[in-house]
C-alpha cells in the first residue's frame, strides 16, 4: 500500500486544525491525569509549570505541560507524556512520524521536494530516519512494545512497517501510532533516545 500522492496527504494532516485539536486535548487529559496523581516522589501537589516551545513545520504549539511540585522541600518536575511532542525535538511528533513514513521509499528528488516544501534540512530528515533504524531500534521501550505486534514489524523498514501495522483510517492511525509512542516522550524516558 502506497500512498498515490504523499505531498498532499502529508500537508492535509500537517494543516488538519481538526488533528491539531484532538491532539491537544489527548495532551490535557494526560497532564490533569498525572496532575491528580500528585508527586511522584512525595505525593505533594503538583503546580502548572509549562516548558515554553516553539515548534517548527507544524501546529504551533506554544506550551508543553509540566509540572512542579509543591512541596518545599522537593519541587521535582513531573512532565506528562505527550502526543504532541516527541522528547526534546524542534518538530512536532506528528511532522516527524509523517514525513519519516511518507518519504520511505521515495526516489531522492522527490524527498528533496518534500522536505523543502516543509523547510526541513536534508540533514534532519536523514538524522530523523536513523533515529528509528539506531536509537529507536535499541530502546527498552521498543524491545518491550515489538512483542505486541503479529505479524512482527520489520524493523529495517521502520517506521513505515510500524505505521502499516495500525490498520485504521488514516487519521485514527497517526493517533494511534501517536499514542502508542507516547511512553517515550516524557524527558526522563526521551534520555535514552535522544540522538
Ligand atoms: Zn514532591
């Protein structure tokens, strides 16, 4: 399954205001979750203290929810995970998994029109598709998670075999594959990861 015209499918999700809503949302509802929760440490209450972000080539999400304890004498973070951010990058989660997907199997001058229609360097977009094929590849999250799927997902063909493997509709598939890399994103799992 291919998709007959990538560019458009891509920018449709990229411009989706729709997506970009339900997405927050799923975001707010995991950090009232976690912010009820308390503490991790103490059990104290947890005060809002959002990382201020500017992410490129997409929704222009200007805040990541994080917390702060309350207590004095800890005030350790609590960073919930997220379907909007993908650890610490300058992208959205989503701008990453799509154009990774999309261009998978592309001929080279067809990526070069993509990725500069989205201004994403040649570089970035070869560190992002290393990063699944290497970090992604060799993190615990992933050898406990690949287990869930049958047939198993080929992970040279990453992460194109992961996107095929959700089999939804479009839309409900980039959530789903969202989702299901959310356990990665919060800064103390996204340590591992990062590249
Ligand atoms: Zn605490």
């Amino acid at each position: 399954m291919k998709h007959k015209n990538e560019e458009t499918w891509c920018q449709s999700h990229l411009a989706d205001q729709q997506l970009h809503q339900l997405l927050e949302k799923v975001d707010a509802d995991l950090a009232e979750e976690a912010c009820q929760q308390g503490c991790l440490y103490c059990e104290g209450k947890l005060h809002r203290a959002d990382y201020d972000r500017k992410p490129r080539g997409g929704p222009q999400w200007e805040r990541r929810y994080s917390f702060c304890c309350a207590q004095e004498d800890c005030r350790r973070r609590r960073t919930p995970e997220s379907v909007r951010f993908l650890g610490r990058r300058v992208y959205a989660g989503l701008v990453v998994v799509l154009i990774t997907v999309m261009v998978h199997g592309l001929k080279p001058s067809r990526v070069r029109r993509i990725r500069e229609a989205l201004q994403i360097d040649s570089r970035t977009l070869k560190r992002w598709r290393q990063w699944w094929l290497d970090n992604f590849v060799r993190s615990s999250f992933w050898k406990a998670a690949r287990a869930r799927f049958m047939p198993l997902v080929c992970e040279q063909r990453l992460p194109l075999s992961l996107w095929l493997s959700f089999e939804l509709e479009e839309r409900d598939r980039l959530l789903a594959v969202l989702g299901f890399l959310k356990p990665i994103t919060t800064p103390a799992a996204w340590k591992e990861l990062a590249m």
